[in-house]
C-alpha cells in the first residue's frame, strides 16, 4: 500500500494543479450555475477541479472513497472505515465570482475515522497551508506554530451570515464581546485566520467538505474544534461549529450555558 508520505506529496501537487486551474481562468472563463437558490453558485471550475482532484486519487489511492461537494465523489459514504479523501474544490465559490479573491481549494484525508492530511490552499497568494497528524502544520514550507491562547474580549472573530442575522441572543452575545467581527465568505480563509492567530475563532453551519481540512490543521496546532454547545463533530454531517482558542471556547461556552 502506499504510504502517507508519498500521499502527502502526490495531494500537494494535486492541490496545487488545481489551484492554478482556477486562477487561470477566474477572469472569465467560466461558466455559473445556480444549485438551491440565487446565493447558492456553482462553476464550470468548480466542476473541473473536482473532476480533476477525484480522478487522481482513484489512480493513486484506489481503495480509498471520496466525499466531495459537487457530485463527483462515492454517492454514498457511511462510514469512515479505510480511506476517505474530503474534497472542497472551490470554497468560497460566491467570493470567486465576485471578487477573484478569498477562495481557497481544500482537501483531506482521513484514515479510520482520523484526521490525517489537511490541505488548505489560498489561491490567490498562492499559500498552501497543509499539514499531516503528528507532524506539523506548514504554510508552503514554513512551520506555524500554535498561536496564542487570547480570549474572546482580545480577538477577532468570524462568523457566517446565518449565524449572524438569526437573532439567537447568545449568539448575538458571542459576537458583541469580541473586540470584532469579521466575515470572510471562505471557510477555508477563515479558517487559516484562526490557525494563524488573526482570529480568535470562527463560527459556521459547515459541510464535511467546509469542516475537513480546516479541523485536522487546528487540532494539530492545539486548537479546539467542536461543536458550539462543547460535543465532538461528526465529520460525515452538517454541523454548527467553532473553531478556536481554547480561552475562546471557554469564553463562549460561558455564554453559552
Ligand atoms: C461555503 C463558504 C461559506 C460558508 C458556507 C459554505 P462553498 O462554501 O465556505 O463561507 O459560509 O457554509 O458552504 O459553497 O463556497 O464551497
Ligand atoms: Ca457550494
Ligand atoms: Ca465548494
Ligand atoms: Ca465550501
């Protein structure tokens, strides 16, 4: 079987490849669709890089199964067993349209339920944040370290516009104690904040896809990464989640309960 070196390598230029693929053609060669409702977009890019990520790694990991978002993955996944690659193949697909800025390619691989390999790329600064358990976090080929353990009152934080208009009070709470908010539109974006220390946390309705690569660079780097009310996620379902400093989750969990 191949190993988790070789897989890090092959999924880093894959990742890569198809970066480049949308940053190529983000201008105006493309074609928009709409999925569920007038904000719901999905690209020809968004297609291609799928295509493309998913039909590499069934050449290079042929036993594992693939969940991915635009429907070029297993149409089934129930259970993690084995391999599973996670497959984001534009986050931030509105931004892409609209702002050929903060829009990411992510993918991750879990082994038995696991978080093993993470991958976030930031095309347009051409940053790969990437990461594998055990091992580190890097952003192309440089180390990060664990950013600083701040609060809720000393840091920025993110959060989705759902969250953000739904009136819940604790919520509305959250977000006045932070000393900002902040809302990016990439999951990805807004997770390498938080795993770079520009945001104390963030907060979103993520998909497996949105969720996978993000949680295994942040519980590498000792971040939390659970639900808001303090349980473990499930990383086959939609969940509301936090990703952030451990004084930050404390402090929301405060206002939470
Ligand atoms: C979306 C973005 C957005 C988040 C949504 C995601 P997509 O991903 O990450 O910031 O609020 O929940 O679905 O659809 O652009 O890949
Ligand atoms: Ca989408
Ligand atoms: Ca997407
Ligand atoms: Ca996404």
């Amino acid at each position: 079987m191949i190993s988790i070196e070789v897989l890090d390598q092959k999924a880093q230029q894959l990742i890569r490849q198809a970066g480049q693929n949308a940053y190529q053609k983000m201008e105006n060669d493309y074609q928009i669709d709409t999925k569920t409702n007038y904000t719901d977009l999905v690209t020809t890019i968004d297609r291609e890089n799928e295509q493309l990520i998913n039909d590499q790694l069934r050449k290079i990991d042929p036993d594992s199964q693939i969940l991915s978002e635009e429907g070029f993955g297993d149409q089934q996944i129930n259970n993690m067993q084995g391999h599973v690659w996670i497959v984001d193949p534009i986050d931030g697909t509105m931004n892409f349209v609209k702002q050929h800025n903060n829009f990411a390619v992510m993918l991750a691989l879990y082994v038995d339920g696991q978080p093993v390999l993470g991958y976030i790329l930031d095309v347009i600064n051409n940053r790969l944040y990437h990461g594998r358990t055990g091992a580190g976090v890097y952003v192309d080929n440089q180390k990060i370290s664990q950013p600083a353990d701040l609060g809720l009152r000393e840091s920025l934080l993110a959060m989705n516009r759902t969250l953000t208009l739904s009136g819940n009070p604790a919520l509305k709470k959250i977000a006045q104690d932070a000393i900002g908010l902040r809302m990016y539109g990439s999951a990805g974006i807004e997770m390498i904040g938080v795993i770079t220390g520009q945001l104390g946390g963030y907060i979103s309705n993520l998909k497996p896809w949105d969720l996978a690569a993000g949680r295994m660079l942040a519980e590498e780097l000792g971040l939390v990464v659970k639900s808001i009310d303090g349980s473990s996620i499930n990383v086959l379902s939609s969940n509301l989640v936090l990703v952030a400093t451990r004084q930050v989750s404390r402090d929301i969990r405060q206002i939470i309960n």
